[in-house]
C-alpha cells in the first residue's frame, strides 16, 4: 500500500505536461512526508484514541504508549464496553497500517490538481 503513493505520482506524471512532471512528482512524494509526520504527531490520537464520539482524545499524541503489545488498548476506556479494534494485531501495526491509508487519500486528491497549482502553492 505504501509503494502505491510512488506509483501513483509517476502515473499521474505521464498525464501531464514535460515542464509538469517534476511538480506533479513532488506533490505526491512531498505529501508523503507531510502526512506522515502529521498522522505521527497527532493525526493517529485524534482518529482512533479514546475520547468524544466524533474526534480521539490526545492520550497517543507522539504515538505515546503505542507499542507492539498486542492487548485490548482500549478496554477501560469510556464507554467501558469498548474494545480493541483489532485485538490480535499490534498497536504499532495498526498505527502503521492506517497512516497508509492517510498518506495515499490526499495523494489521489493531488491528480485533480495537477497542471491548475504550482507546488508552491501545494505545500503552503
């Protein structure tokens, strides 16, 4: 999944331009250090971390006590009925296999753009 985001930026750089090609690249492998450091710092917390029902809490911000256990990380937690969402995976795992899914979904975004915004632009 992870090798997708590559391919996916040279597949969107045979649909442009010659003078594109770098910029359409660089959106995609640019994204992809942006959006990891993102999901890393806070992104992982606020999506899956207990808390509101709509937004995690920040108990994981940093990926703190996400480990390579592999236990009910979330029993205990409010309501006291929930449960792992994969209870025989890893939390790190987990962790690791959900930021792909949040790198590659602003990546595919990135083709609808491509030829209308310089990089620039993209990466402010």
């Amino acid at each position: 999944m992870l090798l997708m985001t590559p391919g996916l930026a040279f597949f969107y750089g045979g649909f442009v331009r010659s003078r594109n090609i770098l910029n359409t690249l660089m959106m995609s492998f640019v994204l992809m250090a942006i959006i990891g450091v993102t999901w890393i710092l806070w992104g992982y917390s606020l999506s899956f971390a207990p808390g509101l029902p709509f937004i995690g809490g920040l108990q994981w911000l940093g990926l703190n006590g996400v480990g390579l256990e592999i236990t009910d990380y979330l029993k205990g937690s409010n309501p006291p009925e929930v449960v792992s969402y994969a209870a025989t995976i890893p939390h790190q795992a987990f962790m690791i296999y959900q930021a792909m899914f949040a790198i590659i979904t602003p990546a595919l975004i990135s083709g609808a753009i491509a030829e209308r915004m310089s990089f620039c632009a993209y990466s402010l």
